[in-house]
C-alpha cells in the first residue's frame, strides 16, 4: 500500500513546523519513519512544494518524486487534490486502489497504528478507515454565540450540564491516520461514507500540532514515553 505524507511549506500557526525538531527529529521524519516500518506500506511518497523538506524528507527513506503544483499549495487549497497529483503521476497503470494518508503533524502515532488501521479498512472492505479520539467534552456542551453575545444551544437536552455521565460519548478526527478506497475519494471528494470506519485512539497519542502549545505538549509526551 502508499503512503502519502502532504506537508506544504506555509503554515501560520506554527512557522516552519514540518521541520521543527522534536525528540531529536524533524517533525516530518517521525510520520516517514513510523510509515517505513509499516508491515503493509511499500512506497512512502512525501507531497511537497518546499525544497528544503524534500530534501529533509529524502534523508529520512521517503521518495520525493516531484515538488507539488504551487496551485495544490495555498492556504485555500484541498489535501485530497495533492494526493490525487501523487496517484496520477506515479500509477500509469492503475494499480494503486487503497492508500493511506499521514499528516506530520501527528509524530505521536506508531507504526502499529497505522498496521491496525490499515488491518480494519481490509478486514471491513471500508471505504475509508479515519483515526479518531474521543471527545473531550459532550457534543451537548457545544453552542452557538451570535454577533450580539446571544446564545443558541445545539441540543435538545435541557440537562446536558448536570448529567454529563449520561450522554452519548462522541469521538473527533484527531488527524493521525487516514486509510482510502482511492476511486470513491476521487469519484466523491468526501471522507465520510456507509463505510466509514474509526480507528480509534488515545488522546496522548492524539495531538494535532497546530501552534506552540501543541508542540511543547508533543514533546513533553515525547520526554516522559523515553523515562
């Protein structure tokens, strides 16, 4: 199986974050490392348009084919659109059915994370398999606030505050781990299918490094898991 790993150069939460190092690293190669020891991954592609992570992103075992299209790398750009540049240009035959996406801004999951997502997306014949967390909080606690401070609740449970044990637990993507049927992400532009299925994981292994205080947690994870 693939393994796509998109990491533009622009980010605004955090400035350079691919190429931040943490636990002795570039953030980017923990994802390129835990994907190489992969026992279903064959290639591990890198979908940039930052020379300086292509070349970070070669050093640590990835191919790194082609610098992405400058169009597939703005703010307003979709991730799925570089993974389809990826396919499209390396698959001449078609042979490429299933992949699997791995976002560097989650250094925190292992290769056996990905083994088992991978293993539920075969053993289910999903359409996607996503990584997922539970959420801290109950979907009932969300609410709307209006320009004018007013406030409109998302839930019909007038007791959601009081009875917090008694609501449904919900889960959130937490961006570690996407697995793909490659024709229905192209024919449906949509993740979420009858197929869907999570793969469900830790909330320490689930941080999403957005800005600095993402990152100074990362690694404090990092420094106690080497204790």
């Amino acid at each position: 199986m693939l393994a796509i790993i998109p990491a533009r150069k622009g980010s605004k939460g955090l400035k350079n974050k691919n190429k931040l190092i943490i636990s002795k690293l570039p953030l980017i190669a923990h994802s390129i490392k835990s994907a190489k020891k992969s026992k279903y991954i064959s290639r591990v592609i890198v979908s940039t348009d930052c020379k300086d992570i292509a070349r970070i992103s070669k050093k640590y075992g990835a191919e790194v084919p082609f610098l992405r299209d400058k169009k597939l790398a703005k703010d307003t750009s979709m991730v799925m659109d570089a993974y389809f540049e990826v396919i499209k240009k390396i698959d001449n035959k078609n042979i490429i059915k299933n992949f699997v996406s791995l976002l560097p801004t989650s250094p925190l999951r292992s290769h056996r994370d990905i083994d088992n997502a991978i293993k539920l997306f075969l053993k289910k014949k999903a359409d996607s398999v996503i990584s997922m967390t539970e959420a801290y909080y109950p979907i009932d606690w969300n609410h709307y606030v209006s320009k004018d401070k007013r406030v409109k609740t998302l839930s019909s449970n007038l007791d959601a505050v009081s009875n917090r044990q008694n609501l449904k637990k919900t889960f959130i993507p937490n961006g570690s781990i996407y697995v793909f049927n490659y024709d229905i992400l192209k024919k449906t532009r949509k993740y979420y299918h009858k197929k869907t299925y999570a793969y469900l994981m830790p909330p320490e292994k689930s941080i999403d490094i957005d800005n600095k205080l993402d990152f100074e947690l990362a690694k404090k994870y990092f420094q106690d898991r080497s204790k």
